[in-house]
C-alpha cells in the first residue's frame, strides 16, 4: 500500500440518463497537500466530488480512501474513516444554533462527555465564538461557510473535500478564508481538496490542480504548469475571457 | 372465474383512466414546483359536490358540468396558491406538507358540514346503459369517461410541450434561478401551474359522477390513488402514468371483486409499498 | 451546551404543574366528564410528544400514530379476551408488536431512502389498511364491537384496568406523560437528538457529517411506535371493546396537528397544544351537538383544527411555544423574578 496517497479516484464515471457527467477520470490526492480540481461552468467537478463523498454511486470506476476501496459506501462511513466535506450551496442547519450545528459534526469521534470541548475548540479555530449562539438561518454568507467548515472539521477529518467555499465571499472576507485553510493544512495536517471557481482562490492555495471539461481530465500540473497550458486555456480560461 | 376477471379487468382500466388524469395534476405540481399538496384527492371530492350541486340545480349531466366547474376550480386553486402555497415554498418540507394536510381536513369538514356526510349522486344522465365487447358488458358511462380523460391527458401533455407557458413551467422546474433570471416570473408560473393542476380535478369530478356518488372521505381515497399511480409512472412519462393508472384501476377492481371490498385499498397498498421499495428515488423522476 | 440540569427553574414550574395535574383528580372525582376530558388530553399529549421525536425532531410527517394505537389496543384487548392476561402485561407486548411492525415496515422504507411525501403517504395508508385487515379478519376483529371483560371493584378491576371511574386512567395517563417527557428531554440533549434535528433539515449534509440517518430515523419510529402502543393498550381498556375504526385517521391527524402548533422539538409543546386543543374540541361537542345533530359536528371541530393547523404552518411554522416561552419570560421580568 503506498502510504503517501490520500484518495485514488481511478476510471470514475457517473451517468445521468445518456449523459455523462463524469467519464473516465482518474487522479490522485496525496497526503498532505492542497488539492484543487478546476473546470468551467458544468464540468463534473461537483458530481466527482458527490461521488468521493458518497452521496451517489459511480457507475463504473473505483475509488480508494487510505487504502480502502470506499466505492459503494455509505456515506456516514466514509466520514468515520476520515473524509468530510462543505457544499457549494451552504447546506446549513437555519433552525439550529452554531454550536449545535458543530456538535453534531463532533459526534462523529466524541462521546458524550467530551463532545463539548470539541465544539469550543472548533468554534474558536473558525471564529465563531461570537455567533456561537445564534440560529444559522440568520447569518450571513460568510460565516455560514466558517460553520460549514467548523462541522466538517469537528468531525475530525483527515481528508476535507471543499465545494466552492469561496463563492459569494468579498476580498476580505476571501482572503481570511484562505488564510484559515491554510492554517487547518498546516497544523491539523489536514488534506484538503478544493473544487473551485475563483481562479484567485486556486492558484493562491493549491500545490497541485487537475482540469476537468465536460466531464473528462484535460489536463493535471502545478498552478504554474495549468496557467500555461494551452487546452486549458482554450477550454476554460479562454471561455472566461470571452464571455466578458 | 376468468370472464370475471376480464370483466374486472376492463373496469379497472377504464376507472384507471381517470386516476392517471388525477394523478397529472399532482404530477404537474409535483414535477415543476416540487410542491406536494395532500389535498388534491380533496379536490377531486370537491369536484365532484360542485358537480352534484351544479347538476341538480342546472338540470345538467355531470359530464357537462365541468364546463363550470373547471374555471371555479381554477379560480379555487389560485386562491389556495396565493393564500397557503406561496407562502410555505421556503419552509421546512414537514412544514410545507402540513399545511396542505390542513387543507384536506378543511375541505373534508367543509363536506361534512354543508352536505352532513351524506353520499350525493346525480341522477340524470344521457349518456345511459352499456354496450358489449366480444361478450363482456362495458358501462357506456365509464367507457365516455375513460376516452374523455385520456384526451385531456393528451391535451395537457401538448401544451406543456408546445406552448410558451408549458416551456414556462418546464424551464421553472429544471433550473428556478435560471428561468427567473430568463424573465420567467415564477410565482405567476407557479401558479399557474398549481392552479391548472387543480383544475383537472374538476374534470375528473365530473366524469366520476357520470356513474358514482360522492362522500367526504372519498377525498382520502382518491388522494391515495393517485399518489400510487405517479409513485408508479415516476415524473415526466404521459404513456407512463397511463400505464400506472391502468395497473392501479385493475389491481382496485379485482381486489373488490374477487376478494373482500372492504379491503378495496390493500391491493393498492400492497402495489405502492413495493414499489417504493423497489424503485429507490431515482425512479421516481428527475429529483 | 450542556444538557440543562434536570431542576433548573423551568423544570421546577413543571413540577409545580406536575403537582396541580397529581391532585386534581381529588377535586374532581365526582365530576367523571371533566376527569375523561382530562384524561384524553392526557392521552393526546402522550401521543403528540412521542410523535414530536419522528416528527418534530427527525422531520419526518408521520401520518400513522392510529395504526400503532390500534395494533396496542386490539393486541392487549385480545390477550385479555382470549388468555385472560392483564393488560398490565398485555400493553408492553402489544407496544412491542406495534414497534416490531414499525421496525419491519422502517427498514426497507428508510432503507430505500422513502422520504417527504412519500413516507407520509405510506404511514397514512398503513392506518386505512390495519382497518381494512382488522375489519375483514373476524378471529380478532370484525364490524362488530367486542367487549372486554368487566369488573366493578376490587382486585379483579385492577386485574383487568377497567375502573368505573376515570381517576386511574387519568394516574396511568400522567405517569405516561412523565416518562415520554423524560425520554423525548433525554433525547433531545444527546446525540440522537442533534443527530435527528439536523437531519430533519436536510439528510445529505448530515450524512457526509458521520450520522447514519437511517438508524437515527429507524430509532425514533420504534420509540414513537412502541409509545404509541403503550398508549393504544390503555385506549382499549378506556373504551372497554375493541373495533377497527381504533385506527382512525382523524386520531392520526390529530396527533400531528397537535405536534405541530405545539411547536416541533418542543419537550412541553404537544402538552400545551393538546391542553388548548381537545379541550376546544370537547366543548364544542358538548355545546353544539343541540345545534347540529349528525356527522357535521364532526366536521365543525375538524375545520377550526384545520384552520389552526394552517395558520401555524404559514405564520408561526415553529408553533405556539416559543410564543408562551417569550410570553413567560415577560411575566418573570413583569414580577421581578430574575
């Protein structure tokens, strides 16, 4: 088993109907690192990202998690092995308090007595300590996105799938983000892979990118080597210029 | 015992006609506003009163009724709409789906209370007895009905293809961001839907009371029915929910036939639950 | 957040009400309407609250409380009937019948991920179709009533929990309460709880988050299924026969509208809107039966319940608890209570 890779998505493919949505894709996240996994407008990066997580089933390829082929897992498995993951639209809690919101994450490892020292940690880490008490359904963007990582994180993750966690946010509010991730990669030593739009955000955080169009891999490389890759510019970036 | 069960049979799939025009109305609202409202059966029930009520006043055979009935039940669900649906489409699903539970206990005890839970049936109709099949009897009134319902099936499906407001209503469904950003104003799209929707339940109303009475807890019935048959055809199939409403109507009829009509609603029962079981989310459509 | 300490000043305003509820029954003995009005209220409430953990708590609209009274009730009237056991016994064995059939039908209904409309249609049929069964199955049930055995006094009245007063019924009832109130406080502040909150609002977000939302579910329909049967076997020995129109929709509605407008995941609310609510229904029963004989005043009671139920929906969808909780709080601030 090689104990540098962190997830092994090989040959992945997800139909809906006669479409493909994600056709034969393969990569590799290694321990550690920031992974992002970039694409235009309906690319399959969300519908990959579904199918790591569990909330649908491939209909071919495999994926391996830490060694262990995780394909046909239920989701909630998946997360006691480690894996935990945001939603590009936030899929917050809105009649529950912060802190209960992130309690429930903490269950995953916590027991009863204590679950409650998790959830202070994580909410001081994502800094939340002063909407801890607070209905979800009356925050704003920004710190709803801080309550979807603080549940992700309190569920003690290894491997922390981020779906858009940018989208919506302003400069500043961007840029305290990234520097949270930063921080959670490096000193929880957490892996984390980003599905993202915001080009700022990608070449900002990621030490390795992978390029998804229509549904297939064109392209995989290092911010430097995507930014002077020609397929992707004509694929992506390209169309981006265009369009404005 | 097999002519029985043809005869059955028949019944079945001409009764089946009628639910899976029930069950469009539900499927319309269901697929474009994935709004689900617990009192269309109720409306159906409804239907039918007004047709029993405009019948006997006006001296009209039921299947004519609709012609007022329709516009009253159209009016009727732009009301609901405006006064209950609008209102609960952001919140949470228990919440939504309770109040249109509301809806039907009101629309019940509305019947209990104006007709006292008594059956009405009409009795005038022109379109009397029955005709014969390669030897099997077929009541010429639940024959009419049956063709009537299918053009109306047919007649929805064609405008929600080809007409802007059916693209309207397709283009809400599919993406609600999207078409509202496509000028698409979807409360008005909406509600249209839901009040068409409700609608067709006017023409069923008055199609079922060609050859049956009414009473306030048929709603129940009804709503349940054609539930069945769009768990049955999933969303977005015209020949599907044709089929649904023909296997519901037969496995009704013969289930009154052969065993105890008490137990009208096992057979139905016995047919969702597996195909709940059997048909995981997916199959139930787009969703 | 802690789990609130059992006697914190709220909890002793219940014991206070819990007080009130122990000696009532002493002024009222002679009065039996008021003691079987509130016993039903009591009834209501047992039913409202073990529903608010399906319902209020996991969000799922479950239409199918009469099915489980139902199977209690003809399960211990059957056992009392057939092998003389007294429904002491025989309620634990048909509210264990009532949660094995919940279980059974749960598994592959969570299984296969039946959720929303669906489950809520599948629960409201399964009353229609326990009617069915147990109106066509004559060893057990039939159209006609069949009475359980009677004892005016002594032993054997206990033996059999049939009084010709409804003091006990109303003890039984309480206990009940109490003991649903407890478990639906336990659960609350555990992780079942949280676990079942959150996934009411959404199942996928609480999936990825390590809850496995089919157990949790499946969890609070045995708890809900096996109150629910209890209660069932209580509801017999009450009326004193058996028939199937025990599973009754109306009573299921009820027990849902009751959830609702008390407030869902609210521990006292079903208790507050069954207060407010069967009363309301009793009198109107006892006031307008003069003035409207027959089946509509059925229907008058079911169209202000209907009313209310929609009103909440649109404009209070949390329900009218946290209205008596702020409308406490001014009261504690007005007396100068901190």
């Amino acid at each position: 088993m090689d104990t540098t890779s962190m997830l092994q998505v090989s040959n992945l493919t997800v139909q809906f109907g006669s479409l493909k949505a994600v056709n034969n894709v393969s990569f590799e996240i290694q321990r550690g690192e920031i992974f992002a996994l970039i694409g235009p407008n309906g690319a399959g990066k969300t519908t990959a990202f579904n199918a790591i997580s569990g909330l649908l089933f491939p209909q071919a390829g495999q994926i391996v998690f830490k060694g262990t082929d995780i394909t046909k897992l239920m989701p909630h498995k998946r997360c006691k092995l480690g894996m935990a993951r945001t939603f590009q639209v936030v899929r917050a809690f809105n009649y529950m308090t912060v802190e209960d919101v992130v309690r429930v994450g903490a269950y995953n490892r916590q027991g009863e007595d204590t679950v409650a020292a998790k959830v202070d940690q994580m909410i001081e880490l994502c800094g939340l300590g002063e909407v801890r008490q607070r209905v979800c359904g009356d925050l704003g963007l920004a710190t709803l996105r801080r309550v979807e990582l603080a549940r992700a994180l309190a569920t003690e993750p290894e491997l922390l799938l981020l779906d858009e966690s940018g989208a919506g946010l302003n400069t500043a509010e961007l840029a305290s983000f990234m520097d949270l991730l930063r921080k959670i990669n490096r000193e929880q030593n957490i892996t984390l892979c980003i599905v993202e739009h915001l080009m700022q955000m990608v070449m900002g955080l990621s030490q390795r990118i992978v390029v998804l169009d229509s549904g297939e891999v064109i392209a995989t490389g290092t911010p430097h080597e995507i930014s002077n890759n020609q397929k992707v510019i004509e694929a992506y970036l390209g169309k981006r210029v265009t369009q404005c | 015992m097999t002519e029985t069960a043809i005869q059955g049979i028949i019944t079945g799939v001409l009764m089946g006609m009628i639910y899976a025009l029930i069950a469009l109305g539900i499927s319309i609202i269901f697929g474009v506003m994935n709004v689900v409202n617990f009192a269309h059966g109720d409306f159906v029930m409804f239907s039918m009163y007004l047709s029993y009520v405009l019948g006997t006043a006006l001296v009209w055979d039921a299947v004519q009724t609709p012609l007022l009935t329709f516009p009253i039940l159209l009016i009727f669900g732009l009301i609901v709409y405006y006064l209950i649906i609008d209102r609960t489409l952001r919140q949470l699903y228990v919440v939504q789906l309770a109040a249109t539970v509301g809806l039907q206990i009101m629309m019940r005890a509305a019947a209990l209370v104006i007709w006292r839970g008594q059956p009405r049936a009409l009795q005038y109709s022109f379109i009397q007895g029955n005709f014969e099949i390669f030897g099997f009897q077929v009541l010429t009134s639940r024959f009419v009905a049956a063709v009537i319902s299918l053009i109306f099936i047919a007649a929805v499906a064609y405008f929600m293809n080809k007409t802007w407001a059916g693209a309207a209503m397709r283009a809400a469904s599919d993406d609600l961001d999207a078409a509202t950003l496509m000028g698409v104003n979807y409360h008005r799209t909406y509600a249209l839907t839901f009040a068409l929707g409700s609608a067709l339940t006017a023409i069923a109303g008055g199609l079922l009371m060609s050859f049956q009475q009414t009473d306030p807890v048929g709603g129940i019935r009804f709503g349940f029915l054609s539930w069945c048959v769009l768990a049955l055809a999933g969303l977005g199939s015209i020949p599907g929910l044709i089929a649904a409403g023909a296997i519901v109507g037969v496995a009704e009829s013969l289930q009154v036939t052969f065993f105890n009509p008490q137990g009208r609603l096992l057979a139905v029962y016995a047919i969702f639950i597996l195909v709940l079981w059997l048909k995981p989310r997916g199959l139930f459509g787009r969703k | 957040m802690k789990r609130p300490k059992l006697l914190n000043s709220k909890n002793i305003a219940i014991l206070v009400v819990l007080a009130i509820a122990i000696v009532l029954p002493l002024f009222l003995r002679t009065n039996q309407y008021v003691l079987f009005l509130a016993t039903t209220v009591l009834l209501y409430a047992v039913l409202a609250s073990a529903w608010n953990i399906i319902g209020g708590m996991a969000g799922q609209l479950d239409l199918g409380a009469a099915a489980y009274v139902g199977l209690g009730a003809f399960t211990t009237g059957t056992l009392l009937i057939r092998f003389n056991l007294t429904p002491w016994v025989g309620m634990f064995i048909g509210a264990l019948l009532a949660m094995g059939i919940a279980t059974l039908i749960g598994i592959p209904l969570f299984g296969f991920k039946v959720k929303e409309v669906w489950y809520a249609l599948s629960s409201s049929a399964l009353v229609e179709v326990f009617r069915a069964i147990f109106m066509m199955w004559n060893k057990v049930g039939g159209p006609t009533e069949r009475y359980l055995p009677f004892s005016a006094e002594g032993p054997r009245s206990w033996y059999l929990m049939r009084f010709n007063t409804y003091v006990p019924y109303f003890y039984i009832m309480l206990a009940l309460l109490v003991v649903v109130f407890i478990i639906n406080h336990r659960i609350r502040y555990s992780k079942l709880g949280y676990s079942l909150l959150a996934l009411g609002e959404d199942e996928d977000a609480v999936e990825v988050l390590g809850v496995d939302s089919r157990l949790c579910k499946l969890k609070a329909l045995m708890i809900y299924s096996f109150v629910a049967g209890l209660v069932g076997g209580v509801y017999g020995c009450i009326y004193g026969y058996l028939h199937p129109s025990f599973f009754s929709t109306d009573m299921s509605l009820e027990v849902v509208i009751l959830g609702i407008v008390g407030g869902m995941g609210v521990t006292y609310g079903p208790l507050l809107a069954a207060i407010f609510l069967v009363s309301f229904r009793e009198y109107l029963r006892a006031s307008l039966s003069g003035m409207f004989p027959g089946k509509g005043l059925e229907g008058l009671y079911l169209m202000v319940y209907a009313l209310i139920l929609i009103v909440v929906a649109l404009f209070q969808p949390r329900g009218i608890a946290p209205l008596i909780k702020r409308g406490f709080l001014k009261l504690k601030s007005f007396v100068g209570v901190k």
